[in-house]
C-alpha cells in the first residue's frame, strides 16, 4: 500500500492532516514511491514526519500560536504595538521592547460590515482589515496597545482617518518615488518621528547601541531562515508553503535570539527528510512562486488550488513571506536609525526576494528589470 504524509505528520484525511488544506495538497512523501490521495481501509499507518514546529498548535491556523506568544509578552509586561505592513520597522520597534503584532487583513467575512462605511469598491484587503476593527473580532488589534500605519495607498488613508480615535496611531508617509534622491533622507525623518512617538507613547527609548544590537539579531535570524527556505529550493523540495509560513508569521512578532532554538531544530529536521529521501510534492510537480498579495487566511484558497492542480509552491514572494529575511542590514554603521530606514524602504524592491537569487535566469530577469 502507498500512502502520503503530509506536514503534521498525518495521513490524508485524519483531522490533524486536513484541517488546514481542504484537499490535503500539501504533502510529504518518499522519494520515488507513488501516493494516493485517501487512506485504505486496513492500511498500514504511513510513517510519521515530525513537523517543523511540534506543538499544540501544529495543524492549525498560525495565528493562534503567535497570539499566545503576544498574550505571554503582555503577561510579562511588554507592550504591543500592532503594524499592517513589512514598511513598519520591526527592528527599531523591538529595540525600544517592544513587541511588533501583524494586524488582521485576511478574512472576507469583515467586508459586508466594512461597506457599511467605505466604498464597496475599495479593495477588499482594507475592507476586511476595518471591518475587523469595527466588528471588534480583530483579537491582534485588541491587544496592541498603538497602531503604526503606513501611506502604502489611498484606501489604507482613508481607514488610518476612521481609526485615529480608537487607539494611538502613528501614520507613516512612505515616499511614493523611492527612487528619487531624497526619498531615503525623508524616509529617515519618518523613522525617527515613529521612534518619538513610540517613545512618548510608551515612555521608552532606545540608544544607538541597542538599535545595532536588533540589527544583528535580526541578521542572524535572516540567515537561519533562509537556511530553511533552501530546502523549497531543492529540486524536489522538503518542504511545503505552510511549514515554511508557520516560521515567517511566528517570527515577525519574535526576536532572533527566541526563533534560534526553533530554527536551528527546523534545519535539523530538514536535513534528516532530505537523507531519509521524502520530498515534497508528486514527480515533476511545476514550481510556482506566488506574488502579489499577503499569504494568509482567506487568500490561502489560491495556494490549494495550485496544489490540488499538481503544483507545488516554493516560494512566498510577499512581506509576509519571504521578503523581509532575503536581505541582511549593514552591520556597524554611525547611524544605525538610517540603516533601518534604508532596509525597510527598499524592502519591496529588493532582488532577493527569493531562495534562488543566485540562478543564472534569475539574474537574467533582474538585469532586464533594470534595464
């Protein structure tokens, strides 16, 4: 009998294992033996694959394990200040201890409240994002403690307008010509204003000290997680999308210093599939990298159509993906606000956004973009 185990380390069809792919796609294997779609009746149990991150939460949606993290920081006395997009300068907030929580956005279910006061137009990403907000159903939003906004479009303004009362909000002017001269200098003043309003707000502060301190954790962090996303890399890869989404949403609430356990465990346990043979995904699968929107919730129908179709998805080419760990900041520099302002301006722009930066077609590519 030929079986397939998927990412909890159960077969398709357990409720561990379907819980979170309708149509449990996602799927680990031996190499080289073909897969069912559906246990057998009197099958023999497919060996067990111990998940990435093994815990109670495993096999569920990854938003209530970074909610328990946020809940025990609260417990400890940190302060919470929740942030709708990779603009937002997680370092310089961590540096000041302060933890970062990334806003609800992923849901349809808020729209229909959400039109009752903005345009049924608009996009559906802001309309779920404030109709979380006003439906009150947004348990990251509810236990933030301050709000840092970003002017990445006009929906977005318009929301920031409606919510400016509700809790303290800082709005980022994010230049809209980044590659004009002097977009990075007024980048940087918005930089140190939101680290005067945290400052105020919170009655905290950072030095110079503590923000390069952040920095080079952050950099040990990027590392250890591209490590992980050079399995997906593989041909065949060890690794599904959602194992590797569990690590990069964990972590944007996270220091280096408290993934480093977890992400030297998951290169470990990587490493033991790929001498163990288990792959991910069937023979000659297409490799798809999916763009354009935050991965999560609602939008995650798009990844089990793909992987019911016979793809398989290597890469998350988003802010809530792959993005924010591809680049690494300049280490021991005067100016260590400057340097958090540059990464984070250029973030969406960046060339190395993806585990195969260093294929030759890949650099075919960004040579043409540039051109």
């Amino acid at each position: 009998m030929n079986t397939k185990v998927d990412s909890t380390g159960s077969r398709p069809g357990s409720s561990a294992g379907s819980r979170r792919l309708r149509g449990s796609s996602e799927l680990l294997r031996a190499e080289g033996v073909a897969s069912t779609a559906l246990p057998v009746e009197g099958a023999t149990r497919a060996p067990l694959i111990e998940p990435l991150i093994n815990d109670e939460y495993t096999g569920g949606p990854p938003n209530k394990r970074v909610l328990a993290h946020l809940q025990k920081k609260r417990e400890e006395g940190k302060k919470i200040a929740g942030i709708y997009c990779g603009y937002a300068p997680a370092e310089l907030i961590l540096a000041m201890g302060i933890v970062p929580a990334t806003l609800c956005a992923f849901s349809n279910k808020t729209i229909e409240a959400a039109e009752t006061i903005l345009p049924a137009n608009l996009c559906p990403l802001i309309k779920s994002s404030f109709g979380f907000i006003i439906t009150d159903t947004c348990p990251f939003y509810g236990i933030s403690d301050a709000v840092i906004g970003e002017t990445t479009c006009d929906g977005k303004k318009k929301m920031f307008e409606l919510i400016m009362d509700r809790k303290p909000t800082f709005i980022m002017d994010l230049p809209q010509l980044p590659d004009e001269e002097e977009a990075l200098a007024n980048w940087t003043v918005m930089i140190r204003k939101l680290q005067k309003f945290l400052e105020a707000t919170f009655k905290v502060h950072a030095t110079d000290g503590e923000i390069e301190a952040a920095i080079k954790d952050a950099n040990r962090e990027n590392t250890m997680m591209r490590k992980v996303f050079e399995f997906a890399a593989l041909q065949p890869p060890v690794v599904g999308w959602q194992e590797m989404y569990d690590l990069t949403y964990l972590s944007n609430g996270s220091t280096g210093k408290e993934m480093e356990l977890l992400l030297n465990e998951a290169v470990r346990k990587l490493e033991e599939r790929k001498i163990a043979g288990y792959v991910y995904g069937p023979n000659g699968a297409p490799r798809v990298m999916v763009t354009g929107c935050p991965v999560g919730g609602d939008a995650e129908k798009v990844f089990n159509i793909i992987e019911e179709a016979g793809g398989v998805i290597v890469a998350l080419d988003s802010c809530s993906g792959f993005k924010p760990f591809m680049t690494d900041f300049e280490e021991d520099t005067k100016d260590p606000g400057r340097t958090v302002s540059q990464d984070t301006l250029f973030l969406h722009d960046a060339e190395y956004a993806t585990p195969y930066r260093d294929d030759p077609s890949h650099r075919q590519v960004q040579a043409r973009r540039r051109h």
